[in-house]
C-alpha cells in the first residue's frame, strides 16, 4: 500500500508565524491544515494502525499458508497475531481522538493568541501614551488577556502533546511483551515512578496496550495480554550457625568474613577476602587494646564490613549458578572491582586508628628535643672549641 505524502505536515513554523503578520487568516488556516496533516501522518505510522491495516488485509484463505508451521514464503498471519484484544476499544480510540484534538487546539490556538498579543500591545501602550489611558487602556488590557490566556493554553498544548510523546515512549518499551514490571518500563522510559504511573494509566486510557491491558497492583505490573504473572515467594534465608558461646561482635565478624571467603571458588577473590579479614583482624585488635578507638569504628563496623560480606556472599551465589550470561559477567567484574575498593578502605581504616597515637608521638618527641636542647644533652653547642 503506497504511502501518500504528507505536504502540510512540513510546513515549517517560522515560515506560519512570518505569514500570520501578512495574512493572518491565511495562516490560521494552514496551521489547521498542518495540524491536521500531522494528525494524518502519525496515524498512518502507527502501530496500532499498522495492525488494523495487517488485520484488515489479510485474507481468509492465506490461513493454509500462514502461522508457526507455515512454509518458506508464505505470507505472515498478522491477524493471528495481533488479536481483537491487542487493539484498542472504539471507546479508547475515541479517548485518544479527543486528547490529540484538545492538544492541536490548545497549541494553535495558543500560538495564535499568544502572537496576537505580542504585536498588538506595543500599538495599545503607543496609543494610551498618546490619547491617555481612557482611550487606550482597553486595547492594553486586550492584549494583555491575549498573551497570559494565548501563553497558558500554549503551555497546555505543549504539557499534553509531551503526555503523548511519553505514552508512546512506553508502547515501544513494552512492544510485544505480554507483562513488564512498572520500575523496569519507567526507568527504561527514564521517568519516575509517579510520573511514570500517570502516563502509564493515561496511555491504558487511549488504548496502546489494547483493550485488555491493566495494572495489576498486587505484582506492579502492567498486564497486556494473558494472566498476571504470579510473584515468586520470598526466599527464605538459611539458618545461620549457630554462634560460639562467649563469641563477641569483632569475633562473629571475623568468622563470617573468613567463612565468606572459604566460600569462593575463585583464588583471586580468596585472596581479596583474606586481606580483608587480616586488615579487620588488626583493626579488632586495637579496638580491643584501646576502648576508646570504638567510637571511631562505628561506620566501619555497622556499613562497610557488612557491605562487603554481601558482596562476598552475592559473588558466591553468582559464580554457583554454572552460567557465564552477560549481567552475571557484569555484576561479578563489578563486585571485584568494589572489593579492591574496599582493601583500600579497610588499610585507611587501620592507619587513620593510629593518628591520634601519632599526634601524641609527635608531641612528645617535639618535647623530648626541646628538653635536650635546654639542658645541653642534644650534642649541639654554640662554641667550637680548637
């Protein structure tokens, strides 16, 4: 089927609004025709309308030749595919008529408006400095209700015809699937969850998931053909051991980063976790040593030990699953690479314990040289004897 061309829909803006001073009732009239050109033009590109196309074109006994089983060749059952409930209700149809009409008008006219304004109001201020306010104040306020009224409807306009962009930015997310999980449609869509949620039950509303498609609330889905899927019950984490009697927190800590590190098959990431658990074991020292030195490992304690022990864990349950897939190669590179980040951290973690012992150090030290200076015992005199 030939594709008809669309000349109106080129029309460009800035050649209307140059003419709309010329011949404003001209312009008006090829801002409809554009308008209504565009219109004819997104339709044609349609999916939905690609389909009705697919459906209405197919014939009855091309069925023999069309399908899964179908031979070499043969023609595509579009019809097959794309069912009644994949299409939108004429109620939707009509819905999405209405949206795409009150978003043409709405930036038109707005348009329109709003330029009439701009030119009149340089005239209306000229005639109320010449002839006073009583004569030309109403021109004023004219062109002032044109501008705020002609600015807000083209703001309108340009507020719904996003709306539209975004709605079908998440019909082409979703394609054929039958069910998508809200957050992985909104962040591939790049929207957040409430304005996600909000376009999404708008394009629901305009029919381009079809007649069927709903969100099921229990799951956050959206459904498009089909039953919801049925979540996947939470897993059930494995009994800890049970800990020693007696053992303190630095001592559940260390085990659980030794028995961690026990569990990885790679010699590399052994490596990794056993410098961990060194650098922690000299770190658990101190504190023990020095009470003191607890305060300063609250974070370390309570964020970064645990932080790297789930990782520890996840690379393990990664590298059990047999599968070297690409997200598994990604999350495990990733998890190495945050492991080295952590070495660095946990070494900082140990020389920054030792900054206050430094600083008194160095304090006595300074003392100890100025006490030697003043009593003669640095070696240094201030006579050379011959």
């Amino acid at each position: 089927m030939p594709q008809r061309k669309h000349y109106f829909a080129r029309i460009p803006t800035i050649a209307l609004l140059v003419l709309l001073g010329l011949a404003p009732w001209l312009a008006v009239i090829l801002f409809i025709l554009r308008a209504i050109d565009r219109d004819a033009e997104k339709r044609e590109q349609h999916p939905y309308e690609q389909r009705r196309r697919y459906a209405a074109d197919f014939r009855p006994e091309d069925t023999r030749a069309a399908g899964p089983q179908a031979a070499p060749g043969a023609a595509y059952d579009y019809a097959a595919r794309y069912q009644a409930h994949d299409l939108p209700t004429a109620e939707q149809q009509k819905a999405k008529n209405r949206h795409q009409t009150l978003t043409k008008l709405c930036t038109v006219a707005g348009a329109i408006l709003l330029f009439i304004g701009i030119v009149d109001l340089p005239d209306a201020i000229g005639v109320v400095a010449g002839y006073g306010f009583g004569v030309g104040g109403s021109n004023v306020f004219a062109a002032a209700a044109q501008i705020v009224g002609g600015g807000g409807a083209l703001a309108a306009g340009l507020l719904l015809r996003r709306g539209l962009r975004l709605e079908r930015q998440l019909d082409k997310v979703v394609g054929d699937r039958d069910n998508i999980p809200l957050d992985e449609l909104f962040a591939a869509a790049g929207l957040t969850y409430k304005e996600g949620r909000k376009v999404l039950e708008s394009a629901i509303d305009h029919g381009y998931f079809g007649a069927d498609a709903y969100i099921d609330n229990r799951t956050d889905f959206l459904v498009v053909r089909g039953d919801a899927p049925i979540p996947a019950p939470p897993a059930s984490d494995p009994a800890p051991d049970p800990a020693p009697d007696g053992e303190t927190q630095y001592q559940r800590l260390l085990r659980q980063l030794h028995e961690a590190g026990a569990a990885l098959a790679d010699a590399q990431l052994r490596e990794k976790a056993a410098r961990l658990e060194a650098v922690s074991a000299r770190i658990f020292a101190l504190a023990e040593a020095d009470p003191e030195k607890e305060e300063q490992l609250r974070k370390f304690t309570g964020y970064y030990l645990p932080t790297a022990l789930k990782l520890l864990h996840t690379y393990a349950q990664l590298d059990g699953q047999g599968v070297d897939g690409e997200n598994i190669t990604r999350t495990k590179q990733s998890i190495e690479r945050s492991l080295d980040l952590l070495i660095t951290a946990f070494e900082n973690q140990l020389d920054k314990l030792f900054q206050s012992d430094a600083l008194d150090v160095s304090a006595d030290i300074a003392a100890l040289e100025g006490m030697l200076n003043l009593d003669g015992l640095s070696g240094e005199s201030d006579f050379n004897l011959q």
